[in-house]
C-alpha cells in the first residue's frame, strides 16, 4: 500500500500539482509598466486622484509574490488595490510565468495643508523570494506652479517667465535652451527637488530681485528640522559611463544653478541655500559677462558655493558663506572682477581642509601633463576672504595657484587671509593678516563694528562693478574709501 501512495504522489506532482509549484531562484524579478508613479494634477482644493501600472512576472516559471505594500503604511496619503484587494499590504499572489497583475494607486491632496511638502512620496515594495523591487509614488502636495518631471531633463518653453504669485516647484532638471531666456520676478521663491536645479545651455537666466523681495533658492522640504541641513539639492545626473574594465555607472554632480556658454545672465538680490554646488559657471560665451551678480547670498552648502570654470563673472555687495569646501573656486583660467564681497567660511559640520577662495588656471589631463588656460583677468577690489581657518599655520583662506601669467591678478583694498611669506606682487593696500571685526559670526551677522580706518576700501574705477548702496540698501560712501565687504558702516 506505501508503494502504491508513493507512485500515486510521484505521479501528482509531476501533473496537476505541478501548477501549485513556485519558481525560487535568487533570479526570480517581476517588470514594471513603470518605475515612478507621478501625479502630476495641481488641485486647488482638496481632490483625489488614481492611475494604474502593471506588474509583470519576468521570471522563468510562476512566483509567488509574498508581498506588495506601501511603506509608510496607514499613515501613507496613498492606497492601493491589487487586483481587486485593498492595501496598505497585500500578499501571497500567485503570478504565472509572462503573466501580470494591476495594482490601482489613489492619492487624496489638500494642498491648503501647511504640514504637507510640495511633493508627497511614497513606496510600494513588492517581495520576491526574499527580494525586493520597488516603484515610487510621487504627488504634488500643495499648491504651486510644478517644473520638470522625476529623473529627466525638461526644455522649459523659450523666454519663460515665473512670477511669484504662488511657490516653483523644480522636479528633476529643467533646461533653458540656447539662445532662450528664463526671467524670474522679485519675490519668487523657488524649491527644488533633492537632485534636481537649473541648467542653462547658451541661453540666459535673469532673476530679478529687489531689497525686501529676494528670490530664493533652496531645497523643497518645508519641516523646520530641514532649515539649515546643506545638500538638500543641486544638479545630479546619474549615467553610464565607459571605462577600462566595462560600462560601470556614474553621477554627474552640478550646480543647483548651472550656467553653461550664458552670456548676459543677472542675478539681482538673490539667495542661494542649502545646496550641494550653488552656482556653477563654465565656459563663457563669445563676449560679455556670462553671470553678473548683485547683492546675492549663497550660504550652507555642502560643496563648494559658487564654481567657475573658465568663466567670465562680475560681482558687487555679494555674501557667500558656510561652505564645507569653497565659498568661491575661480578656476581653469577666466576672467572675473568682484568689488565689495564677503567671502567668509566659518563651517562647522566637520574639517574644512579648503580655502575659503581659490584662484588658479590650469588642469592636469588625463596624460598628467599640465594645461594652462588663461587668466584674462582678474580683479578682487574691497573685499573680505576670511574664515575659521586663517589662524592654523601652513592654511591660507585665499590661494592663488597660478602657472600662467599673473599680470592680470589683482588683488587690491582687501581683508584676506594669507601667509606673509607667499606671493603678494599682486595684493595692493590690503590687510593679510588681521581678522575682520564682524559682528557675531555666531550667528552669521558680517557687518563690520571697528571705525578703523584699515577697514576703509579703496576707490572702484569706472568700468569696475559698482553700486551706490550695500547689501542693506543703505548708502556707501562714493569715492575714495567705501568699506571693505558687502556692508557699508553707518
């Protein structure tokens, strides 16, 4: 009689049970319809939405799909139903080898809720033999004008303007195109997306800021715990590179704001925060300034808070500060004239083994051999290059690292940090080694409280950026002794 049930059990599982069987290799995956779930509807009042993907068996034989849920769970904005049963957690399905199954995803937004972020997240993890796969959920959240799309770069219309009637909300990159121009109204707050920023191509961008109506940049998250975390956002473009050894991948990191051949871009009462590289210049176009910035502060990056590259840049009254490498990289060559700028890094979150200003003009190329490009000019007149490491020995908070010829170089009227025992041909009328009296670095307030005279500029030429006011609005003295940095003593 055993053997008889042993040749009745033989027999089904090699027929009818053979169906209840699950393929089990570490190789079993299912597809997607589609990796990212965007709705992308802005509601003005309180709505739902619903859109579908499919999940599709990718394995060779059938699986069992031990679970499909969202990860937030109850608290997540999202629900889902997979063909026909409710989440937040679904599991043991069945799917047959080339088969698939849809899973129905609901949003419910009020986008008048000050606790939710301009864009709602969320997972669903599907789990296969132990591993998982995901597909992220994504919504607008509360009410503004949306630019751009996860994972892409988007072709903003030509000569766009954002106006500041309600928040921008940048999703992924969003490009302006050569010969194109982005204008941005005084008032405008923009948020970007962790990754995600503004590449100008051979085109413009002019945001147009005044006193009490800056524009500012910075990351999406609006939680009070986010304030002062670097990092938040900036340009990353993850990609598939050659090498050596095979195609491996890499990320492309950039400027949250990345101007590429512009010429004629303005910056006017700009602030730049909490980002990876705040302003990155490369390659200037055929004449002009490719960036000119007025009364700007960048601040709290986690890099380097403005990079030019071979560039052309004019600058007055501009702040940039707490940077965990360089407040400003002036490199490969250029040409770049700033007056009345504080340049000051005092970063805490870890070692800062950079100056808090770089000048150089050249590179090493992949042969190791030394490329010079050439410093047209450059002129630093009134400003202040300082910072938490001008006291260490052997440590500069300005290096000048120039190959080529310096002719050009001039570093005149400043506070900077640097040892006496370098190059100073280039540094006129300028302090190397006395810290500037400003106010409360604690709290990052830069204006300036001796009434000495050290502390007294020189004269801007015609030609050099120059305005009438400081960083405040308030009146300079015109002529010959405006102060040092972008705040004028009143």
């Amino acid at each position: 009689m055993a053997a008889v049930c042993m040749t009745l059990v033989s027999w089904a599982v090699l027929s009818g049970c053979q169906g209840d069987k699950f393929y089990l290799g570490a190789d079993a995956r299912v597809a997607f319809s589609q990796d990212t779930v965007l709705f992308d509807t802005v509601f003005t009042t309180i709505g739902s939405a619903s859109q579908a993907f499919r999940i599709v068996n990718d394995s060779p034989g059938r699986i069992l799909l031990e679970d499909i849920s969202l990860e937030d769970g109850e608290g997540s904005l999202f629900r889902i139903n997979v063909d026909g049963i409710p989440g937040p957690s679904v599991g043991n399905l069945a799917l047959e080898e080339g088969d698939s199954l849809y899973v129905f995803v609901e949003v419910t937004i009020d986008p008048g809720s000050a606790n939710l972020p301009f864009i709602v997240q969320d997972r669903i993890r599907v789990i296969i033999n132990g591993f998982s796969q995901f597909v992220t959920l994504n919504a607008y959240g509360q009410n503004a004008f949306f630019h751009g799309a996860p994972g892409s770069l988007t072709t903003l219309p030509c000569d766009e303007v954002w106006v500041a009637q309600r928040p921008h909300v940048i999703y992924g990159v969003v490009g302006v195109a050569e010969g194109c121009n982005l204008t941005i109204e005084a008032g405008s707050a923009i948020h970007v997306h962790a990754g995600g920023g503004i590449y100008v191509d051979r085109g413009t961008l002019e945001a147009n800021g005044e006193l009490g109506q800056e524009v500012v940049f910075e990351g999406d998250r609006l939680e009070p715990s986010y304030a002062d975390i670097p990092g938040q956002w900036g340009i990353q473009i993850d990609t598939l590179i050659q090498t050596a050894v095979g195609v491996s991948q890499a990320s492309i990191v950039g400027g949250g704001i990345w101007l590429y051949g512009s010429t004629g871009s303005v910056l006017r009462h700009t602030i730049v925060r909490n980002g990876t590289i705040g302003i990155q210049v490369d390659t200037a176009g055929t004449s002009g300034a490719a960036l000119t910035m007025e009364n700007c502060t960048v601040h709290n990056m986690s890099a380097i808070g403005l990079l030019a590259q071979g560039a052309q840049i004019d600058g007055t009254n501009n702040l940039i500060y707490d940077c965990a490498q360089a407040c400003a990289a002036f490199t490969l060559g250029g040409r770049y004239r700033f007056t009345h700028s504080t340049f000051a890094n005092y970063w805490t979150d870890g070692t800062r083994g950079t100056p808090t200003v770089l000048i150089n003009d050249h590179y090493e190329d992949v042969n190791g051999n030394l490329q010079i490009r050439s410093l047209q000019e450059c002129q630093f007149l009134n400003c202040i290059m300082w910072g938490n490491n001008a006291e260490l020995d052997d440590f500069d908070e300005l290096v000048i690292d120039i190959e080529g010829n310096d002719n050009d170089l001039l570093i005149r009227g400043c506070a900077v940090d640097m040892d006496e025992a370098g190059p100073t041909e280039w540094i006129e009328e300028s302090t190397t080694d006395a810290a500037p009296p400003f106010a409360d670095v604690f709290n990052r307030d830069f204006h300036l409280l001796s009434g000495n005279s050290q502390w007294n500029g020189v004269g801007v030429p015609a030609g050099m950026p120059f305005l009438a006011t400081d960083l405040d609005g308030l009146p300079r003295v015109v002529g010959s002794a405006p102060d040092k940095g972008c705040y004028e003593r009143q």
